[in-house]
C-alpha cells in the first residue's frame, strides 16, 4: 500500500432538489480553486525534498496565505513520489491513535480496542515499523498530549509535516524547521482575481482589478472573496488586510536629533535650548514606549 489517508466526503444529494439549490451549490463548486491552483511551486518542490530527504517540517502562515492549499499539493506531489502519506485531523490523543489504528490496521472497525495507553505503544511500535510522513493541516488545533506524543515520534525518527495558522512558540513547534509564507507576488494574485472572475462569469475592468488587488493585500482567500462581494454589489468600508510599519528607526533618529540640540544648547550656553531639547526627548521616549505596548499584529484576516 503505497499511500494511508484519512479523508470524509459529502453525503450525495438523492432528493433532486430544486434548480436554485443545484445552481447554488454550482456556485460554490466554482469558488474552490484549492483542488487546482497553486501558486506555490518553488516553496512546493522544497517542501517535497526536504520531506523526501528525511527530514521534518512545519508550513506557517497567516489566515488564507494559503497553508492549506500548499499542504495539500506537496502532500499529493509525495504520493506520486511514493512516499507513503498518513494524514491525521487536529483531534483528542484518544481519537487519534483510533484513527491511526484503523489507517495502520492494527485493528478492525468491530474489533474491541484496548485502552489507550497500550494502544499508544501499539500505534508507535507500528509507526516505527512503517516508514511514512504524518500530515497534519491546522496542527495549532492539537492538544497538549498530542503535541508531546508527536514530539516523542518526531525524536524517535518519525517524519513530520505540519501546517499551523498563525505560528506557535513553544514544545513540538519549536524544533521543527519552519517555513513561513509570505503574501503573494500581485502577480499570482493578479492570475487569482482573474480566474476568479472567469470561473464566476463576470467581466473586470482594469481598474476594478486593481481595486480587488489593493483590498487583499497578498491574500488568495481575500482574493477569491472580494471577486465574489463585487459580483453581488458589496461595497465593504474598510480593507481586510493590514500592514504595520515600525517606527522605530524614525523615532531613534527623533530621539539622536533632540540629543544633538540638547549638546548645542549646552554648547552656546543656551540653557532654554538645552530644556526644551530635553524635555521633547522624554516625550519622544514616552511615545515609544506607548508604541511598543500597542499590540503587535492584526486580528483582521490577512493581517
């Protein structure tokens, strides 16, 4: 067996339905670009190597930079490598060591299990024996005891390759190499917005493209969002994305400056010069203080 995955579908629809809910779910068929698109190659083929050369990796990123699409292209490019994939979802240590059980088949759905600490040794004993890469999309969803249970594989040899929405700091992530996508180039997001419109039947000016561009700043899933808010005559007041510029460097050139006409006004013996240019570099340092208690990121999506 070359590849082990985990996947559900979608229950068919055997009831007929009516032409406004086959259109409807037509039009959502249309704005899942996931299963063909990616934009992402160069990351995709250092992915695959570094995967392919034993070695683990953690994929982070922003709210719909796109991980997961990536995750499930490079995931697709080591199947046809024949690299054996077992994909786990972000679930309890319980439900997960079940499911790998059944992907391992070490048992049968009917099959009594064992509690879960013997069936912890069992899953482990079999990963060693099986040499496969374990996958896992939004991994900042795991619990505490899966972490550190992947982290005891991950010293034991097993290879990993995880993707994590936004990035973590502590146990499991901070020892895997970590590779954090960027906005992407206007270009791709460009080629987005049009197959976007393509896919939706509905023509873009120029303009209108530049427009959807500047909105999602880098975003594919703002890109494939804002496309379908222009269809329907959604006009939001405000953009998704933000982007934070330090000032830092401008005000240590404020603060360098006050410094300089304190010295020049002790200099010609100018003693309102030398107050004034310390009392303006106190308030500079209190406004820099005030900026770095200021919160560091975005909570908006893409920001």
């Amino acid at each position: 067996m070359d590849s082990i995955t985990n996947s559900s579908t979608l229950p068919e629809n055997s009831g007929g339905g009516s032409v406004a809910k086959k259109s409807f779910i037509e039009s959502e068929k249309t704005m899942n670009f996931q299963t063909n698109s990616c934009y992402r190659e160069k990351e995709k083929k250092l992915i695959v190597e570094t995967l392919l050369g034993g070695h683990s990796i953690l994929l982070v990123g922003k709210a719909g930079i796109g991980t997961s699409t990536l995750l499930k292209f490079a995931a697709e490019e080591l199947k046809a490598n024949g690299a054996r994939i077992i994909k786990i979802a972000p679930n309890s240590i319980k439900q997960i060591l079940i499911s790998l059980a059944f992907q391992l088949n070490l048992y049968a759905e009917d099959d009594k299990l064992p509690t879960s600490p013997r069936l912890q040794r069992e899953v482990t004993a079999a990963l060693q024996n099986y040499k496969s890469i374990i996958v896992i999309d939004e991994a900042n969803r795991l619990t505490v005891p899966v972490r550190a249970w992947l982290e005891e594989l991950h010293e034991g040899g097993q290879i990993l390759f995880l993707a994590s929405k936004p990035a973590m700091a502590r146990d499991l992530f901070l020892k895997l190499p970590r590779m954090e996508l960027k906005p992407l180039d206007y270009e791709f997001i460009r080629k987005v917005i049009a197959k976007t419109a393509a896919e939706l039947e509905i023509e873009l000016t120029p303009a209108d493209v530049a427009n959807l561009q500047e909105r999602c700043g880098g975003n594919p899933m703002l890109a494939r969002r804002v496309v379908r808010e222009h269809q329907i005559g959604l006009k939001p007041n405000q953009h998704d994305h933000t982007e934070w510029i330090n000032g830092t460097p401008f005000l240590v050139a404020v603060l360098l400056c006050l410094t300089m006409i304190r010295f020049i006004g002790r200099g010609i013996g100018d003693t309102n010069l030398y107050i004034l240019g310390g009392m303006l570099a106190v308030a500079a340092s209190l406004v820099r203080l005030f900026m770095f208690s200021l919160p560091k990121g975005s909570s908006k999506l893409g920001g």
